[in-house]
C-alpha cells in the first residue's frame, strides 16, 4: 500500500479499497464465508499471491477476520468484520454506477455467483408499498442458483436455491434490459428472455422490486 499522505477520509479509503482486486474479495465475503479455495474459484484470473496478499492486508486493516471451523469441517474460513459490512451500501452505490453503462459481457467476461447476489442486492428497490409481502424466488443463470426472500420492506438476495420458491426464474444475459427497465415483464415472457415455473403472478413484483437503469447519454 502506497500512502497519498493526505489526512482525508477518502484517500485513507482508497489506500485500502484501491488494491487490485481488494473490492471483489470484500463482494465476495460479503455475500457469505468463503475458504481460501472458495475465494480462488470464485474470482477467475486472480494470481494466488494476489488474493494470499489481499486477504492479509485487509485482515490487518480490520475488514476481514479468520474463523477455523469445528467438527468434521476443521477448515478455515475468512468473513467480513463489522467495519467490513459497513461497506455494504457503498459497495451497492458503487455497483450500481457500473452497471448503468454496462448491457451485454464483453469478451471473456463471466457471471460468479457472488457476482450476481451482489447486483440483485444493489438493484433493490427500498419503496416497501410495491413489495409483494413474503414471496421466494429462485433466479437461475446457466449454472449459477440464487434466491431472493422478499417480507414487506425486508428483501434478502442470497447464494443457492430456495427449499420452496414461489416463482422459478430461468433467464440469461437479457436480465440486465429487465432490471433497466428496457425490457418489461410481458415482453420477458414472450421473447424467451425468461422462462418462469410456479407463480407467475409473481413476475411483476419481483422486476418491480429490482431496477438499474441505464446510464443516460
């Protein structure tokens, strides 16, 4: 870490956030706990030293802390401190601003799973009057299962799928014109953007509850 030598909130920031792939561990563990080996699968390209070296920095700067496990799993897993899930609505604005300008995966680019709990999270909506109250649904993208718990104004994105969704969603790379808005439900359903299994009533609230428009020229 290379000081800026300035006494500001934001450069002190930077000095800690601002390390290549530094955000994306922190996205990472934020979504859930993660073993080394989980963190190393879940962030293609990351040289070994690299991400051995971002967990210790971050570790020393009090974001992330080591936990070993008990039983017959005696593994060591990394998490987020509380400073660390402090960082939660920033990394969410921060998400968002990047998405604005961002419609299809450019060459080589790959979805993680943490990835898209991360976008989901950051897409929420917080106007708890449109929200359906207490609705499950399991958003499948190729090989990758996530769900999302919705209660009045508490939603919840997370990793894997749901014991029992009230609506299965199957959809790919034409998500991200339905979370901007350049899509609409019905349009979703009738060219195959997305294909729905259980409640299909359901659909309506659920792109209600989530938008990240894009960025306007």
């Amino acid at each position: 870490m290379r000081p800026y030598g300035q006494f500001c909130g934001l450069a002190r920031a930077a000095e800690i956030l601002g390390q290549r792939w530094a955000l994306l561990v922190l996205r990472d563990l934020l979504v859930g706990p993660r073993r080394y080996s989980d963190l190393a699968a879940g962030l293609p390209g990351i040289p070994s030293n690299v991400l051995a070296a971002r967990l210790k920095e971050l570790e020393q700067d009090g974001l992330v802390a080591r936990e070993a496990r008990s039983g017959a799993d005696r593994s060591v897993v990394y998490l987020p401190t509380r400073r660390a899930e402090a960082l939660v609505p920033v990394l969410d604005a921060l998400g968002r601003w990047g998405a604005a300008d961002m419609r299809v995966p450019r060459e080589g680019e790959v979805v993680t799973e943490a990835a898209l709990v991360s976008s989901l999270r950051s897409a929420i909506q917080r106007d708890a009057r449109r929200l359906r109250p207490r609705s499950t649904y399991q958003v499948t993208i190729a090989d990758l299962t996530i769900h999302v718990a919705i209660d009045g104004d508490d939603v919840r994105v997370a990793p894997g799928p749901h014991p029992d969704p009230d609506l299965v969603i199957a959809t790919g790379p034409g998500l991200r014109d339905l979370l901007a808005g350049a899509v609409g439900p019905e349009q979703a359903i009738a060219e195959g953007i997305v294909e729905l299994s259980g409640d299909q009533t359901a659909f309506g609230d659920f792109v209600a509850t989530f938008h990240v428009p894009y960025a306007s020229t």
